[in-house]
C-alpha cells in the first residue's frame, strides 16, 4: 500500500488526541480535533474525485486553521496538493492552474478566488467554495501518478521558467525526517507560525504536524504582537524571515522571551547586523537555514549560531559539493555552486517534465546558488548564477516582470535587475526604452501597469528612462 504522510499525523491523533496541533487567536485545536475535521473533508473530496487516484486539487487559501484542515483533507483523500498561492495576481493564478491541471480547485477565507464558477458548501465547520476543472495536462499523468505525488508547488516565478516540483509522499517524509535531524523539534515544541503556507506547508506544517509539537498560528507581523503571542502561548520556536528576526530584534518594549529555545531564519539571508541584534535582545543567536523548494531544509546552522551567524550550517545527512564552471570541485574556500545530495530531492519537474534521475548527475542536484566552505565544513552562501531576485524570501525571475512592462503601449523595451536593499534584501528596477524618447511612459502609470498583472513584491520599486539596453556580441541582454 502507498504511503500517505498524514497517517503519521493520525497515528498523533490516536496516540495524543488531545494534545494541542494548533493555536490561534485565543482557539486550540487537538490532534483529535484536526483529523476529524480532515477526514471530514477527505471523505467530501472522494465523492468528488470518485476514487481517481492522485488527482490534482488547487487550494486558494488564507494562513489559518481552515488551511491546515483543508490541506490535509486534500492529502488524505489521496489527492494532490497544488497550493495557489494569495500573493499572486490573476494572470498568475490562472498559469499556474493551466500548467497543473487540476482536477478540482477549493478556496476559502476573506478574499475567495476560483477560475470558474464555483459551488457553496460547508464540512466540520468550515466554509469553502469549489469548483471542477478541465484542463488538459501538458506531462505524461501516467508518470506523475505513478510518483505517488503529494505535492506541486512553483518555485521562482509562475510563468517561463518555472517547472513546477513535484514531491512525492516519500519523499517529503525523507524530508522532514531530515530537516529535524537539525531543528530538534518534539511534542514538548511550540512553533510560532508567520510564513506563507502556499510556499512552507509540505515541509514545515507537515514537519511539526507529523513530529507532534503544537503549531502557534499568528495573523500579524508587528513585532510587540508577535512577541506577546509566543509570550502568551509558550512558543519555543520562532520560525520566520529575516525580515521577522530584524522586527522582533528591534522591538523596543524590553520584554523577553523565556520560552525561546530556538529561532530560526529562512527564505533569505540572515545578516550578521540582525543576528547580533536578535542575540543581543534575546540572548539567543538565530539559526540560519537553507532552504530550495527542490530540497527541503537541507542545511542549518544550529552548532555555531552564534560564531558564525551567517553561515546556513555544515551537512550531515546531506552531501554538499562546490563545483565551478567545469564542473570540478574548488579549493575549499573558494566560490562554487552548490550543489547537494541525500534525502528529500525532489521527484520531478513538471513542465516541462523532467524526472529526478534526469534532472540530477548522479543524484547530485545543481542549486545554481554559489557558496564556499570553511575549513569546519560550514557553508556561506554568496549569491546567484542566474539572476533571480529574491525579495525578502519571494523569488522571481527578472524576464517574467519585463514580459508585464514590455506589453505597456509606451515601452519598446525593458530590462529588470536587483538592487540590493536593507529591509527586503533585495528588490526590483527596471530600465525602460521608451518607444518615443520625447513622451516617455512615468513610473506611476508603469507601476500601476505591472500591479495589475504581478505580485505586489515583483513590481519595480525605480524605472530609469535609457536611450538602449546593453546587450552581448551575441545580442543577448546583460544582467
């Protein structure tokens, strides 16, 4: 019989139903609580999908409770799990859908979204909307089902360039029994919750979930409510951004945090400014971690925090090579890219699709990150081949906004770069070649062109009027 990862979920449930599994907004959530509500929603799914093996549903959903039901009962129905992420604009969306082919499409919460017209329901309490679906898919679904997929998700950008991962149930458990060789976590853990789960929920929901800690599930990111949630509940685990750790550092109200016992920062560098700023308010150095869609949390920096805060850990379970160019190993401390192999690689890329044995040499999987190594063996991460932009943890890739603002009437032409920036790490400019240098098109008419067809985080924060773009021998753009 195939795995299902939430079984390991259900065994929780029976061994402990009435331990917490979620806390939020004054409201627990047992174990028991969880799967039943789950099952609920499993058993609703099956009379949708009747019996179809594997088959794809798309979740529009906001951060809360119903997510983590909804996600579940997705899985233990024997579905796939296709998260949609709320960030993304329509045109988005829309791809996104279009290159899975679900079968089905669930969405819930505040601000509901379905590509098509939907139907009104309500299962152990929750409200949701669905839909049927029809496309058709664009990969062999014989190899996708025979992966025994739990999971798609997009990695750096929805259009283009982006493949689409699969996971399989096996494989995210290889992951999540990885990832906690690292973090530790027990059922005596509370986790205080502030990612996305579009992008987190396979492996870290799933991890905490499957692990037995409790999962604190927080709706604001101002740092004296944060503070006063995990103070308030216990939590003994922060799990967040740079962009949270740098909040939470300069929280100006003097109050500690008993409880902490580990901090963790993910989704982009953590810098060596906002890690002794956290130690210095804390008295707890943040770990951080590595963390690709394609991988899982195959690194992170739990043994020297504190004397090395910017480096993503030293492998263990997880090989680590540095190659250059050529693809031979350099002199260690010298730049590579990253490359990795062990548990949790992922089984498949989607569109176009490319199974694991082909998309690795050997089992080794190419990050396109470049790092080096210290004679201890921890790594530090130094930048990108290609030229993706990662704003505050939310990658894209520079063509798809040029793609968005060469479609504006007043633009011949555009190129996208990041530009380093303190709070976000990193963020979008664009150069713009006007199609008439005497009337060029203004930055708010441009920016109001790209939010209407872009994630807020992707729109350019400057455009630059140039005369021509520069370009290789070849005729290919510089980056």
């Amino acid at each position: 019989m195939a795995l299902n990862v939430t079984d390991l979920v259900a065994a929780r449930a029976a061994e402990e139903p009435g331990r917490a599994a979620l806390l939020h907004d004054g409201q627990m959530w047992t174990y028991r609580d969880l799967l039943t509500r789950a099952d609920a929603i499993a058993e609703r799914l099956g009379d949708m999908l009747r019996g179809e093996r594997a088959a794809r549903v798309a979740l529009f959903c906001p951060n809360g409770p119903d997510y983590v039901t909804l996600a579940l009962g997705i899985l233990r129905a024997g579905a796939c799990l296709v998260p949609v992420a709320s960030e993304l604009a329509v045109p988005e969306r829309t791809t996104q859908i279009a290159l899975t082919a679900p079968r089905l499409m669930l969405t819930a919460g505040a601000h509901p979204w379905l590509p098509a017209e939907g139907v009104n329901e309500e299962v152990a309490g929750i409200h949701f909307s669905w839909c049927a679906l029809a496309e058709t898919p664009n990969f062999p679904e014989d190899r996708f089902v025979a992966l025994n997929p739990a999971f798609v998700r997009f990695s750096s950008g929805t259009t283009g360039s982006s493949k689409g991962i699969v996971l399989s149930h096996e494989t995210l458990l290889a992951r999540v029994r990885s990832a906690n060789r690292r973090l530790q976590l027990t059922p005596q853990d509370r986790v205080l919750w502030t990612l996305p789960m579009a992008h987190h929920f396979a492996v870290s929901i799933m991890l905490y979930l499957i692990e037995g800690a409790t999962t604190v599930l927080h709706d604001s990111h101002l740092a004296e409510e944060v503070l006063t949630t995990s103070r308030a509940t216990g939590a003994t685990v922060f799990y967040g951004s740079p962009f949270h750790l740098a909040l939470l550092a300069a929280e100006s109200s003097g109050r500690d945090w008993p409880s902490l016992r580990l901090a963790v920062g993910t989704a982009a560098a953590v810098s060596a400014t906002t890690a002794e700023a956290f130690q210095k308010r804390y008295g707890i150095s943040p770990a951080q971690g590595f963390g690709i869609i394609e991988a899982g949390l195959p690194l992170l920096n739990t043994d020297a925090a504190a004397t090395k805060p910017t480096s993503v850990g030293r492998p263990d379970d997880i090989a680590v090579r540095l190659r250059d160019e050529r693809g031979a190993d350099v002199p260690q401390g010298e730049i590579g890219e990253l490359w990795l192999r062990g548990p949790g690689i992922f089984d498949a890329y989607l569109a176009p699709w490319c199974e694991r044995a082909q998309a690795t040499d050997d089992g080794w999987f190419a990050t396109g990150d470049l790092a080096c190594q210290d004679a201890d063996g921890h790594v530090f991460l130094r930048g990108r081949r290609k030229s993706v932009i990662n704003f505050g943890g939310m990658k894209f890739f520079p063509e798809e906004v040029e793609a968005v603002l060469n479609t504006h009437p007043a633009v011949q032409e555009s190129r996208v770069t990041g530009e380093a920036h303190e709070r976000w790490g990193m963020v979008s400019v664009a150069d713009i070649v006007p199609r008439d240098a005497t009337q060029p098109p203004t930055g708010v008419a441009l920016g109001k062109h790209c939010r209407e067809q872009l994630a807020s985080y992707k729109v350019p924060m400057k455009f630059h009027v140039v005369a021509e773009l520069p370009r290789t021998a070849s005729g290919k753009l510089k980056r």
